[in-house]
C-alpha cells in the first residue's frame, strides 16, 4: 500500500485515511501505511460524543505530525441539535488537536453562524500550518473530562484554547507562565473567532466562556 500510494501521490494530492475505529494501538503504526487513523467508533451528533473523543485523543497527541494524523472523525457541524456553541467547539478542537477536518453536511442547509465557523481562516491556518505539525496539548488538565486549557504553536506564535464543558457560563484565567511555549509575561492578545486584538496584559487574561463554548486566542510578545 505505501508503494502505490506513493505512486498515485506523484500524480495527484491524496489522504489516504484507516478506520479500524481506534483498535490494535493503531495510533502507534498508521503513519507508516496512511496518513490518519480513526480513534473510535462513528461520530453521532451528541455533546457527549465530542467530549469523549476529546478525551480519548488527548492521550494520543504525542503521535501526531504533518503526516499523520489522529482522525477524530467527520464533524457535525450542521447536523442534529448541537447547539452553536457546540459546534464553534467541535471545530476549534477539532482544529486544535490537527484531526482531519471532513464535513458530513449538506453545506447548502448551513446558516451564517455554521458556515463562519467552518470558514475561520485562522482555525484553519492553525490546523494546516506549513512550519510546525505538532498540534495544540493541555497544559493544564484541572479535574474536568476532557481537560479545557490547551496550547500549540505555529508561525504566528502561541495558541491557547480554552473549554467550557460545564453546564454554565465560566471565568477562566490564561496565566501566562502555564502556558507551553510561550515565552512573555507581558503579552498581546488576539481573538481568532473575531480576528480583533483584545489589547496587551501582564501575567494572565481573564475571560468567559460561555457553556459548551471554545475560547481560540493568539499570544504573542
């Protein structure tokens, strides 16, 4: 398989994705014959299902770079009675932790809001960065399942994604000396929903996310 994968690649782009839904460790050798490995069972259009399968990669990130990818399976943004919050999450992590991003929708039913999620250029360009293939980890794991403070890297400099897998709006607090990577106590904070700067802080950035939301900030000096 990789003889003729290497052929056709030669020719054309190609993904080559395994499903054997997370069984035989196949995080530890899919890179060697694909270029993603499905980690569990199918996606269904459940909160509790984008929890778990957060859960379960985030055990699993260690094997993951530009050519091999933990497949969190297709999303479902657009499908079911996931809330916009819900959604917004399901992308931004989706993102965040480099899965394949495969749309299961029919995008001419999409509204504004679902189509601004999946059309954030600066999720996308995390996810596709072209220097640096690791994705974002925990660097705080708290008592929530799954942990809800990540950081990664790319060109631009220090990605933080905040979770709120509680039932209620919460305050959270980036400090800044937790956060892998980053190297400023005095830091320039982006919002990569909006695109807008939020201005500059010393030490740490207080914010609130709403229930079931996703915070995507940039952190630079």
């Amino acid at each position: 398989m990789t003889t003729a994968l290497a052929s056709v690649a030669a020719i054309r782009p190609i993904q080559y994705g395994i499903c054997n839904w997370g069984n035989a460790n196949v995080w530890t050798w899919g890179s060697r014959v694909g270029h993603s490995w499905r980690m569990s069972g199918d996606s269904s259009t459940s909160w509790s299902y984008i929890t778990s399968i957060i859960a379960k990669n985030v055990d699993y990130l260690g094997y993951v770079e530009f050519y091999g990818h933990n497949d969190m399976d297709m999303m479902e943004i657009g499908n079911g009675a996931l809330t916009i919050n819900e959604q917004r999450t399901h992308f931004a992590m989706w993102a965040a932790l480099k899965s394949p991003i495969l749309l299961g929708t029919d995008l001419s039913k999409l509204n504004a809001a679902q189509l601004a999620i999946i059309k954030n250029v600066e999720l996308l360009a995390f996810s596709q960065d072209t220097t640096i293939g690791a994705p974002a980890k925990p660097y705080k794991t708290g008592t929530t399942t799954p942990p809800e403070y990540y950081a990664g890297q790319s060109a631009k400099g220090t990605h933080v994604f905040v979770m709120n897998v509680g039932s209620a709006s919460a305050s959270k607090v980036v400090t800044f000396s937790e956060v892998t990577g980053l190297s400023c106590t005095t830091c320039k904070v982006h919002d990569m929903w909006t695109g807008k700067d939020l201005g500059t802080f010393t030490t740490s950035y207080t914010l609130t996310v709403d229930v079931h939301d996703t915070t995507a900030l940039l952190l630079t000096p």
